[in-house]
C-alpha cells in the first residue's frame, strides 16, 4: 500500500484541489458552507493550505483563512479512496502549526453535520458548540455582474419597499403569493409541483403602481433590478431589434436578475402583418428572446402595459407569461393609507377622511403629487408667517383641486373589461 506525505500547497496544485474539494463529497453530503471559489481565492492569496500526496498525486487537501487571532478552517477534503486512515487529523495539525506561527490561538471550522472532515475535527480536539445559530445572508450580485448592470444602469433595491406599498393589499397579496413565495422558496415549491413563475404581466391605468411593484418584488428576493428601455438601445447602426437582442444576451450572463420593461405595447404591439414593418420585427425578436430568457432559474421578467388589450395576442400566449396581473385604482381604504404614508407628521393635523373623498379619481401617484403641493402650501404659509402652526386639510383639499386625476370613468371602464377577459391568475 502506497503511503502518504503532507506538504504546503503549490501554485500548480490548484487543478487537483479543486477536483478533490468539489468531486469528492459524499452523495448524500450536504453543501458545504465555503464553496469552491472561496476556497480557490484562499488558496490563491496565500492562506494556508496543506496537501497530502501519494507519489505526485494529491490525495486530500485542508486551507483556512486568517482573520486576526481566529482562523477559520474553510475546507478539508479527501479522495474517496483515501478516507479513514488519518490523513484528515494528520493535515489539521499540520494546518494549526502554520496557522501558529501567524499569531493564530484561537481556531474554528464550520461544516455541514458529518461532512467530510467532521470526524477529523473531533479527533483533533476541537469541539461542538450547540449554542450558536448559523446566520447567512447571500448577495445575488458578484464581481462579474457590474459590468453588465453598470451598462444597463441596474441596482440592487432596498428590501424595505415592500413595506412601503401602503394600501393596494389585494395587488400586494397576489403578487406576494404567486410570484415573492415560489421564488423565494424553490424547493418547497418543488416538493408541491409549483414551478416559480420567470415572466409576468402587470396591467391598468398609468400611475396605479407597476413599476413600484417590480422594485419592490427585486428588493424582497435580493435580486438587481434592470428597468430596459428598449427605445433608447438602438443607434444608427443598430436596429431596435438588433439591440434588444444584444441586451438579452448580455442580461443572461447576470447571475439573477427581475429585468423591467415598462409600456411594453410600444414594442409588443399588435403586429402589422407586414415583414418589412420595422415594429413587426422588434416584436417577433421580444417573442423570441423571452423563452431563452425563462431557462435560468433565477431570472423574472416583469413587463407593465397600460393598455394589455393593445398587446399582440402570441405575446399573451400562456408559455412565455405565467401570470397576467391587473394592478388597478387604489379604493377608499388603499387611498387613505397611502395619503398616510405620504403625509408623514401631518396626517396627525389633518383630516384623512375628506382627503380620501376629494381624491376619488387618484391614482397612487396623483396622492404623491397632491402631498407634496400640500405640503408645499403649509411651508410657504409657515416661511411668511413664523407662527408654527400645522399643516391644515385645507392645505391639501387646494392641491387636490388643483390635480387633474390621472383616471377617467372611461379608463376605468376600460380596464375593468381587460380585468374579466384577460387577466391570468
């Protein structure tokens, strides 16, 4: 039997250690806690890391990474062959004698329950706290995905917007149910048959909320939001559907991703039936690239139209969207607390009521503007007079007046009809 020898990792050890620390898990093993690029970038800045080889092949591997007085132990791993023959304690002592020598006293791991390296562990003398818990939270953007959002002018939303969506509670509950949930939690969707969804539509009047529902819906899952202006990506010698190609493409490279299009019909209108129409073709490049778009598992499409009727029927086909989702007018209850959220410390001085009364027409971004020329009027008042008197009601039954609603009884009408033939829940 041939033996074995421990030495310090070099250079052109990198291809073996890989192979050994992500092909020789155990089926039933769970994922480690350091994946394989962490544990690549240790090995390549010079943590300390050390290899057992038989002849010149390796045959198990053990690095850590130093943070001060503590080093953190972030792989041990073994060739199946080669298990249970105390290569795994030989290298972790080998390991703790580097990790001394850079000032290290006080030496931890963190591994899956009976991973490899477990049992090495316990022989060696380190011991199991039961009185921690695990914390972990995952950033969906790495180093390679800035380029690509820096180009499209993507961001990472804050996950408080959610919360922010005051009123609209029947919207936020679909969308939370049929989109937040099976993707946040994809396989207990599994176990149940759910597949996530990777595309929607969100329909209704301008003003009523889509695009802050697609933020809101990024910032919940961690994902960047790309909003795509497909009018802005085309130049003199690139067509509207060449460029929107190319920004598909560059899209997918991204890691995850809720890609945004607003007023989606002015591309995905109703097609011409002409070849040669230039609209006829941006259309048919969208409808192609929405099912390469939908085979990666962590990618949303969210495309928001005011006017889903105008929508060309092959796009509303179910297979490219799993949902079509009426985002309407905010009713009496939804106005009020979205007059609450933008009134801020006036809402104690100023009677909610007969704002919601005045606004009947409003959409949420008719309140947001009326707030705010509300607000405009006390402090003017408040500049001119130095009394420190509150904001009044009728501070803002003037901006209301003074707003042209968004709404018309015939929009309303217009989208209660789309309501009842094509939404898809």
């Amino acid at each position: 039997m041939p033996t074995w020898r421990l030495r310090d990792f070099h250079d052109d050890d990198l291809d073996q250690v890989i192979a050994i620390w992500d092909k020789n898990r155990q089926p039933d093993e769970p994922p480690p806690v350091f994946g394989v690029s962490e544990v690549v970038s240790a090995v390549r800045s010079g943590q300390p890391t050390v290899v057992a080889v038989v002849g010149d092949e390796i045959v198990a591997m053990a690095t850590a990474q130093v943070q001060g007085e503590r080093g953190w132990v972030s792989a041990v791993a073994l060739s199946a062959g080669w298990r249970n023959r105390g290569i795994g304690s030989a290298l972790l002592c080998e390991l703790e004698q580097r990790l001394r020598t850079l000032g290290v006293r006080r030496m931890s791991a963190l591994l899956p329950p009976d991973a490899t390296g477990t049992a090495a562990l316990r022989n060696s003398g380190y011991k199991e706290r039961e009185d921690l818990t695990y914390f972990e939270k995952v950033e969906h953007v790495g180093a390679s995905d800035a380029g690509v959002l820096a180009e499209f002018g993507g961001e990472v939303m804050p996950r408080g917007l959610w919360h922010a969506l005051a009123g609209l509670e029947s919207e936020k509950e679909v969308i939370e149910r049929r989109i937040v949930l099976p993707l946040s939690a994809p396989d207990v969707a599994a176990q149940y048959g759910v597949s996530p969804p990777k595309a929607v539509i969100l329909f209704g009047p301008p003003g009523t909320g889509k695009t802050s529902f697609a933020k809101a819906v990024a910032g919940r899952l961690g994902w960047p939001f790309v909003e795509l202006f497909p009018s802005r990506l085309a130049t003199p010698d690139v067509s509207m559907a060449g460029a929107l190609r190319e920004a598909f493409a560059a899209l997918m490279e991204l890691e995850s991703v809720v890609l945004f299009i607003d007023e989606v019909e002015e591309i995905a209108g109703v097609r011409s039936g002409d070849p040669s129409d230039p609209a006829h073709g941006v259309t048919n490049e969208l409808l192609k690239s929405i099912p390469a778009f939908r085979r990666h598992d962590e990618r949303l499409l969210i495309c928001a139209t005011n006017s889903v009727r105008s929508l060309d029927s092959a796009f509303l086909r179910p297979g490219r969207f799993d949902y079509v989702i009426p985002i309407g007018p905010p009713d009496d209850t939804a106005r009020a607390a979205i007059w609450g959220r933008y009134l801020g410390q006036a809402a104690e001085s100023v009677d909610i009521g007969a704002l919601v009364d005045a606004s009947e027409m409003f959409t949420p971004a008719d309140v947001e503007f009326a707030a705010r020329k509300g607000a405009q009027f006390a402090f003017e008042r408040e500049i001119e007079s130095r009394r420190g008197d509150p904001a009044r009601t009728d501070d803002f039954l003037t901006a209301i007046a003074q707003t042209r609603p968004t709404l018309t009884d015939a929009a309303v009408a217009d989208f209660e009809e789309d309501i009842r033939l094509l939404t898809r829940l």
